[in-house]
C-alpha cells in the first residue's frame, strides 16, 4: 500500500482536473458520456456476475448441512 502511495503521491482536486482536462482533449466533449456510460455498464455486469455466482455457491453449501 504504501509504494502505490509512494507512486501516486497526494492526489487532490488539481490532479482530477488535469486528468478530466486531458480526457476532454482526447475524446471530445460528445464522446465522454458514452465513454462512461460503457464502462458504468460494465461494471453493472460485473457486480451482477459476482453475485451470481456467490448465490449458487451459498446454496450449495446449504444442501451440504
């Protein structure tokens, strides 16, 4: 934990500027919010996959009592 903190440094209000500064300039104002919906969805799958899977396994361990 503490070389990614050694790596990242302090990462304040400034560093998130210039990081969405520099996603603007590469993707264009009309291109983000598709960027993120995609990867908002994305991430929906993937809590959804988790949860599938924890479900099954939580019963099977039921029918083994």
């Amino acid at each position: 934990m503490s070389s990614l903190y050694m790596f990242l440094g302090e990462f304040g209000i400034k560093e998130g500027l210039l990081i969405l500064l520099v996603l603007l300039l590469l993707f264009g104002g009309k291109k983000i919010p598709e960027l993120m919906k995609g990867f908002g969805s994305g991430i929906k799958e993937f809590k959804n996959a988790a949860k599938d899977d924890q479900q099954p396994a939580n019963s099977r361990a039921e029918e083994k009592r």
